[in-house]
C-alpha cells in the first residue's frame, strides 16, 4: 500500500490548480518538513511542548494549515484524564485570527473535557486589545498579576480596573516587589503573596537564562536522567544532589 504523504497524495491529483495549491506542502515546498510525512513524531508523552513564536511569523500560507494539525492533534489528547493546557506567551497566539479564534472555543469547552487553560501573557495591554478580553476574564477566575510599577499610571490603571481591582489593589500591585510577589484573584479572595521558594527550587525554575539551559542540555546528553543531581551539585546545592540521588 502506499505511503499516505503529501507528495504520494500530489501524484493522484489530476486537477492542475489543485497540484500547484499543494505543491508547497510536499518535501518540494516550503511546508514539506512539517507536513509531507506518512505520521508525525508526536509522542503521547505525558508533557509536550510547542514552541510557536517562529511558526506565528510565517505567513498564512504556512500558518493555518500547520495550526490546524496542531489543533487536531492536541485535542485528541483530551479524554477526560486532568490535563492542563499551558498558553505561554500568549500575545503571540492572540495576534493570529485563527489562533484567537481557538483560544475562545478552548476556554468555553474545554471544561468539559477536564482540561484547565493556563494563560499566561506579559501585559494586560495584550488582553484588553484582543477582542476576546470578556471570555478570557470570565472564563479565568483565577488570576495571578505580576508586580507592576506603571500600574497606578494614567493609562495603565484603567486595565487594572477593568478586571475589578479597586484603588487599593491597584497600588499593591505598584508598591510590591518584582520576582518575589504575586497578587491573586480568586472568587474567595485576593491577596498578595510571596513564592515561597529556597535554593533548590530556585536552581530549577530560576534557571531560564540561554546559559543555563545550554549547561542543562549538555549535563541531560552526558548523564540521561541523572542529570537533575549533576545540575544540584554544579549550583553548589551539594547536600540536596545527594539527596535526590537516594531516592532513584
């Protein structure tokens, strides 16, 4: 039988419109190494990854249809098991009309399917300009707001407001600290507090530097998965390698 790819599929095609449509997503085209594969290399790893900011500055041409597949495929990965689907850096999703357009459907639905939406943008100003700024405040009772010194300014109070916070909150979020307090929003309550993290834990989640992920990906290639007791030792947490090391 033959390969269902995209260059397979091209070759039965008569129409000749049709084939030049299609030329782009072939191994020929500029498409071909995302699409023109008999399967994808997706695994069903329990964690998955997708980075987007280059895909977003491609044109349409090679947006949708790439998005669409991606679209498919993670949605069949909502079966009912507690999932969490994390929009990082969402300013760059919200800028595509297709992608904002998912994003509205994934937060009036995707409950159902007991997944959560985390959505994670810099500024509120990208919110308030979105379009869909009523179903992401609605459908995200849960709020973490980032230290904001410009937040009491003339033009950026008002997006504050926006979301419910009053004089008050709005001067916390100026006056608080920036990488160590956070104010929450939650039907029950709000509050600023402090991530109470030591060492340890900031020798992972503070490691986003290129430099430090570089030294990460060099210990993962030598160690395998030893390599979080390797990464513990070279930031000088000794006692917390030996440790992590016990318990493998």
């Amino acid at each position: 039988m033959a390969q269902r790819t995209m260059t397979n599929c091209l070759i039965l095609i008569q129409d000749q419109s049709l084939r030049e449509a299609l030329q782009a997503y072939t191994l020929r085209g500029m498409a071909g190494h995302l699409l023109d594969a008999e399967t994808d290399s997706l695994d069903e790893d329990p964690f998955q990854v997708f980075e987007m900011e280059c895909l977003m500055n491609k044109g349409d041409k090679l947006v949708l249809p790439v998005l669409t597949y991606l679209f498919h495929r993670i949605e069949q990965r909502f079966r009912g098991q507690p999932t969490l689907l994390i929009l990082d850096e969402a300013w760059v999703m919200l800028g595509h009309p297709a992608f904002k357009a998912k994003i509205r459907e994934w937060l009036k639905v995707l409950r159902k399917s007991n997944v959560a939406v985390v959505f994670a943008t810099q500024s509120l100003t990208d919110l308030t300009r979105s379009g869909i700024a009523d179903v992401i405040y609605e459908s995200c009772p849960t709020k973490i707001l980032l230290p904001n010194p410009e937040a009491m300014t003339e033009n950026i109070r008002p997006m504050y407001q926006g979301i419910g916070l009053n004089d008050r909150q709005v001067e916390i979020i100026a006056r608080a600290t920036p990488k160590r307090q956070y104010y929450v929003i939650h039907p029950e309550g709000r509050r600023l507090f402090h991530l109470g993290l030591g060492p340890v834990e900031l020798a992972f989640v503070g490691a986003s530097g290129k430099e430090d992920i570089a030294q990460i990906r060099e210990l993962h290639g030598k160690h395998g998965n030893s390599w979080p007791g390797q990464w513990l030792c070279h930031r000088g947490q000794i006692k917390a390698a030996e440790v992590w090391e016990s318990y493998r």
